[in-house]
C-alpha cells in the first residue's frame, strides 16, 4: 500500500510530533517516508534537516543473487548433516571415520570440521595439533622415509599413505619414537595429507572439548 | 494462500518473498509462513530450503545492518537458519513466524557483534575518506552520499548505541516493523521499544553533528535559508 502523498510534507512538523508523541504509527509520517524514499528531491534536504537519522534509509541494501541464496541452503543442509553425524552413536560414527579405505574419506573429514556446537573447539583442537604436528613434521632432518613405528597407546588411523609413525620418529636421532602427547584417547583421529614440500597431520580428539 | 501470507503480515513490515522463479519450488512455495514452520516440525527439511528462499533477503539486509559486513552477516544468517531448524520444535504458534525468525538473527548478529568488539578495525580510515567526500560537496553532504558511504557512517555512529537501541532503531526505522513487533523480537515492553528509538535517535544525530561537522554546517545553511 502505498502513502505517498501528492505534495511534500511538512518535515520539520512531522519529526516534531512524532518525537513528542507515543504513536509511531502515523499514517502520516509513512506516507512521508514513502514520499521520501519515492526520491523526491525537492524536500529530501529539509527531511534531512528535521531529522538527520532520516539519512540511514539510504544505507546500502543488501539483496542477494539466485545463486548466493542456493549456496546458502547448501550450506545450512550441510551443518544439519555434520550435526546428524555429531548426534550418532559412536558404533555408527566409527565407519565414518575408522575405516580402512583408502583416501576416499575426505567428506568425513569435511563433516567432522563443520560441527556448528562446538566449531570454534573443533577449530582451536584441530589446529593446535595440527601445528604442533607440523612444526615436528617440518623439523629439518633429511627427508629419507623413516621406519614406520607407531605408538602401542595411539589407536589412531590416517587417511594418507603414511602413517603418523613416521612422524613420531622423523624427529628423533635416535630414531626412538618422538612422544608427542600420549594417544590413550580412544576417540583420537590423525590426518596426514601429504603435499609436495609440506606434510599436514591433523590430530583430532573428540572427546578434547577445549 | 497468497492472501493469507499477506494478511498474516502486518502493516509496515517488509515485503519477504524473495522473487525466485515459482516453478523452481512447486510445491512449498504455496505454504504461507506458519504452514512452513509447522512442515519443518514435522520433519520435513525441504521446507526449510523454501523458508531460506523466501526470507534470505530480509534477513542477510538486517545482519548486514547491524553488523556492516556482507560475509559476516551471510554467516549469521546461515548459522541462523540451521538454530532455526535445530529448534524448530520450540517455535510458538500462538506468535508470529516472522517475529521468531527475526528474533533468532538479531540475537545472533548482536552476539557476533559483542564478540568481535576487541577487534575490531580502526573506522579513522573511513572517517577520512568520508571528510574527503565531503569537501567535494559540502552543501547536501547527506543527499550526495552513496549508499555504501551511509553504511559506512551508520557502522561508525552505531558503535555508540547500546546493543538493544541499534536493534530497535534498525529493526524499527530501517526495516519498517510495527513497535509491538519489535518488541517481541528485542524482548521488552513497546513503551521501552519507543524510549530506546528516542535515545537511539538523540545519539545519532548528536554523534553525527559531532563527527561529521561539514554535514552539521550543511544543515545550519539549510535552516537557515529557510529561517528567512
């Protein structure tokens, strides 16, 4: 419904009485918005005038395209999908996570990070041992494939084609395993995704509620 | 079933259905509002991708205002959408459907707002960029702005309200709900919705004359010319 008015309102009186008064809802003072946001520019300074918030109705709009809306669904059916797999028991999680296939887990992986409960948890834990993994991993100690040992505690499973022993030994001369944190967690993941000149192991705990 | 939508819309609130292809969505975008929240209790998620479709637009437009950034207001209202269909069993229908959802963005974009007041960026650059513009102009500073420069000076001046007079001035003088709506979504009385619009007002023009002294000698000018 529209209430522009024929002729330009009386600004400097409506913004008077509509501060005065408790009505906000003047037919009046609509029909001089719709005046107003109609582009009239014979009175805009004067609304300016009566009152300067008035400017705000210009303030930038954001109306999304076709496609930012479709990505958004994407990604709203996405988060209910992690927070089905988060809502799992852990016999049912277990496949989605400790299989013995072979690299074709990478939506697993997607699906354990997208966690909207506790994402900024998930965040923090994963980088962390992520970064500690990488600075041991990075070491500067030559790079020849170190013999895979892997920690008895660390009931762990990569998703790469290297196991997390080799890391637990690339920094040792001796080449006893580098203990970085005891892995008695039955929940513990590790992640290793192997890049030319940089190697990823993410270790993910999902009973470490940071 | 269009009427009905339009009927349960009350006066002054914004138009929120978003013009995608009808064909594109036979079937639920015949549900009115309530019809869709009571699919989405039943279970049914594609109703959700229909309220997404209609309501996207409005309420990335309200995160947006209240947070002044296009990605962090997508990311509020995705988060917004999925809080939407994770309590879709707490939704009310003796209230409005519209009234809920705006509730769930505005508290989130609030929240995201709180969170991210010790770093946020300095506004200076902005500041002097606007002071820039408005050399150029001088009188009619305000009409001459864009729409991005008025974004920008409302995310400035903004940072002096408190949290609930921005959600009252944006959900109230931008957006265009009734004071009863607004306050069910900011939970507190109408006659506190019309103190915290009065207040929010005072402290933005104050702010503004302050800030922005060539708009504040733009608009002695004009009273002036009309003075005589």
């Amino acid at each position: 419904m529209s209430h522009r008015p024929s002729r330009c309102p009386d600004w400097r009186t409506l913004a008077a009485t509509r501060d005065e008064r408790d009505d906000l809802h003047g037919d009046a003072w609509f029909a001089a918005l719709d005046h107003l946001d109609g582009g009239c520019r014979a009175c805009r300074d004067a609304a300016y005038a009566a009152d300067p918030t008035l400017v705000f109705r210009r303030a930038a709009a954001y109306e999304p395209t076709a496609a930012e809306v479709t990505d958004l669904a994407a990604s709203v059916r996405a988060m209910i999908r992690a927070g089905r797999v988060e809502e799992l028991p852990a016999s049912d999680f277990d496949h989605l996570t400790r299989t013995e296939e072979p690299v074709a887990a990478p939506a697993p992986i997607a699906e354990l990070v997208v966690r909207p409960r506790r994402v900024l948890g998930w965040r923090v834990a994963s980088l962390a041992a992520g970064l500690v993994a990488l600075l041991v991993a990075t070491a500067p100690v030559d790079h020849e494939p170190a013999p895979t040992t892997v920690a008895a505690s660390a009931p762990a499973v990569a998703y790469g084609t290297e196991f997390v022993g080799a890391l637990l030994t690339a920094g040792s001369s001796t080449g006893d395993p580098v203990e970085i944190e005891t892995l008695d967690r039955p929940t513990a993941n590790v992640y290793q995704f192997d890049d030319p000149g940089m190697d990823v192991v993410l270790i993910v705990d999902a009973g470490l509620d940071v | 079933m269009q009427d009905d939508e339009e009927q349960e819309t009350p006066t002054g609130m914004p138009e929120l259905v978003y013009s995608a292809p009808r064909e594109a969505r036979p079937v639920w975008a015949e549900k009115n509002d309530r019809e869709l929240l009571a699919a989405l209790q039943a279970g049914q998620e594609a109703a959700l991708d229909e309220l997404i479709t209609r309501k996207s637009g409005p309420l990335l437009q309200l995160a947006y205002r209240i947070l002044g950034d296009r990605e962090e207001a997508r990311d509020v209202v995705q988060v917004a959408f999925f809080r939407i269909w994770e309590h879709r069993a707490r939704f009310d229908d003796r209230f409005s459907p519209n009234t809920w959802i705006y509730r769930i963005v505005n508290n989130l974009a609030i929240d995201h707002l709180r969170s991210r007041q010790s770093r946020e960026r300095s506004v200076e650059p902005v500041r002097q960029h606007l002071r820039q513009v408005a050399d150029g102009r001088s009188h009619g500073f305000l009409a001459g702005l864009q729409g991005g420069e008025v974004m920008a000076i409302f995310k400035e001046l903004a940072a002096e309200l408190t949290e609930k007079q921005r959600s009252v001035f944006l959900l109230r003088e931008l957006e265009g709900l009734s004071s009863q709506e607004v306050a069910e979504i900011v939970g507190c009385q109408e006659s506190t919705v019309r103190n915290h619009l009065f207040n929010a007002r005072r402290v933005l023009r104050k702010a503004l004359v302050e800030r922005y002294p060539e708009y504040a000698g733009a608009f002695a000018g004009l009273g002036a010319k009309e003075d005589a």
